[in-house]
C-alpha cells in the first residue's frame, strides 16, 4: 500500500514559530535570531548593542548555548533580562526551545527581543523561531570564502555583521571577493563592518535596529 | 548534526500516519528535499536508520529526491537553475531573481507491506 503524505517534515516548527511571530508582532516586538560560528563575536555584539540602546529601548535577551550559563552572565551584568536556553547538546534552536524560553521573561515592556542562536553556520539556518530578521556575523579570521560555503545561512539573513574587521590587515582577508561572493548570493543583505571590541561600527549597526524596531511600532 | 531532529521530526510524522491507516510495518519512505533546505542526504539516512529502530519503520527505505534551486528573473522573466546559490540570471544577468523552489523538505509518500 502506498499512503500519500505530503506533509512538511519542520511543519510542527514551522506551525509553532508561526505562533510565535504572531504573538511578537502583536506586542510590537521586533526580534532577530543572531547567527554565527563559534568565536565570531556574538555575545560580545550583543554586549555592547545593549550597553548603547537599553536606556532607549526595551530589550530581553535569549542565549543558547550547548551548555554552561556564561553567556547569560555577560549579558545580565548589563541589566538586560535575560533568559538561558541550554540545549544539551543539540546544535540548534528549534521554535518549541524559544516558546519555553519567552515564557520566562516579561515581555510587556520589551520592544526588541535578541535571540543568540548556538554558534553554528549550518543547522540555525533551517529552524525558523518566528523572528523577524534572522543576523549572520562573520568575523574576518574565520576567512573570506565563508558566503560562498555556507551559503544557506548568508541567503537568508537581512543583515551581515563583518567583526573583527580591526584584523582584516593581519588576517589577509579578502573583503572584496566575500563581498562579490555575496552579493551573488544575497543582493539584498545590508552590510556593517564592525568591530565590537573597538566600537567601530556599532552605533550605525544599533540605529539600524532601532530604526526596524519603529517601524515594527507603527504596525 | 540537525538531521538527527529531522529524522526525529520526520518519524513522528510516520508513526503518526501510520496510526491512522493501521500499518503495523513501512517498507520505504519517500522524502524530497531541496537543495537549499540544509540537509546532508548521506547523514539524514543515517539518522533515520538510528531513530527508527525497533519502531514501524525499522529497516524501511529512506528514499531521498534532491530538487534543485530554482528562480525567476524579475526583469527578463527567465527560469533558471541556481548553481552554487549564486542567483544571477544566466540569460540577462540581473541579481533580481526570485526564488521558486529548492527549500522544500516533505514527506512525499509511505510504502507499507499490508
């Protein structure tokens, strides 16, 4: 016998984020599911966007991690809420970890929920949490051929992140050819070249948020 | 590793169907995948056969159909096949294309032995 199915294998995730999305959207969230290799610079990103909009925004923060709360720790010196999600091993969020997550932090006063996603360019990329623009960082060690190989992930992101870009000299990345590469892959992306450590970059990337997150308001 | 969730995700949907049409044991099942939907066929079929042991599926055929990419040229109305994700129009050249197909991960149908 043959039974036709026809059924989308994430359609339970994709259902639940969804829900979520909506649910955001009603409380005029605006959320972005912050992607990248170990090491790119995310929490320390994340550290410095909350140190420059917290008196202007309200902000909650989403960390996963495989394991261990360190992150959460550097975000909640910040006076940022903030609630861990350690995933115990699995390499990605899936929406079900997210809904347990929001359950834990108060939303009413909240206008941009950041979600920072294991470090990892490959599995985030396929599980949709129902945010609102998904952010990929690459920092500029890692190397100029990452779009071109982990094209998934650049394809979807609204925004590019270039960290590090204090070491692009010493590090002889190729900012050209990543560029080209893509913009072959991705015309749309907006592109910042930041350095979180040193500032650079930053205030621009943090008026682009705050800009989406009035725009998310007027709806 | 995220196929092992897939595989999780897709064998709740079998045992599921199974259920409903009283199957006690699948001979194949048949899953299109895109190109762009992020999974490794090789380490998909190996998750599937970890997490359908000793289930109504141990043993069964996973059988994998890989769809391409696929976009429209916004300016010359070309369909075309993305290689390498690089969404430019072999015809016109223009980066403004809009993707068709390629993300797509479903359950297309179940072989049983009844």
């Amino acid at each position: 016998m043959e039974i036709k199915v026809k059924k989308n294998v994430l359609g339970k995730n994709d259902r639940l984020a969804a829900e979520i999305r909506k649910y955001l959207s009603e409380k005029g969230i605006f959320a972005i599911n912050l992607i990248s290799s170990p090491g790119a610079g995310k929490t320390t990103i994340l550290e410095e966007t909350c140190a420059r909009l917290k008196d202007k925004l309200g902000i909650a923060v989403v960390e996963g991690d495989i394991t261990t709360t360190r992150d959460a720790d550097r975000i909640a010196r910040h006076g940022v809420p903030v609630h861990q999600i350690e995933t115990q091993g699995a390499c990605h969020l899936d929406a079900r970890m997210l809904e347990n997550a929001l359950e834990h932090l108060d939303l009413d006063k909240v206008d941009l929920l950041i979600i920072e996603n294991v470090g990892n360019l490959v599995c985030p990329a396929t599980f949709d949490l129902g945010e609102d623009a998904k952010i990929v960082v690459l920092s500029v060690p890692e190397g100029d051929d990452k779009p071109a190989k982990y094209p998934g992930i650049f394809r979807r992101a609204k925004v590019l992140l270039l960290n590090k870009i204090d070491l692009l000299e010493i590090s002889g990345f190729d900012k050209e050819k990543a560029l080209r590469d893509l913009a072959e892959i991705n015309p749309d992306i907006t592109v910042f070249e930041t350095s979180a450590t040193k500032g650079t970059g930053m205030d621009e990337w943090c008026q682009w948020l705050a800009d989406r997150v009035a725009e998310k308001k007027k709806k | 590793m995220h196929e092992l969730s897939i595989a999780m995700s897709l064998m709740e949907i079998i045992e599921e169907e199974c259920r409903k049409n009283q199957v006690k044991k699948v001979r194949k099942v048949k899953v299109v995948v895109g190109e762009m939907a992020g999974i490794v066929p090789d380490s998909l079929k190996f998750s599937f056969e970890v997490v359908s042991q000793d289930t109504v599926a141990d043993g069964a055929e996973l059988e994998l159909e890989v769809r391409p990419v696929t976009a429209l040229c916004q300016d010359c109305s070309e369909e075309f096949v993305v290689e390498e994700f690089r969404f430019r129009c072999p015809k016109c050249g223009s980066r403004n294309a809009k993707r068709l197909g390629g993300d797509e991960l479903y359950i297309d149908y179940i072989e049983t032995d009844d």
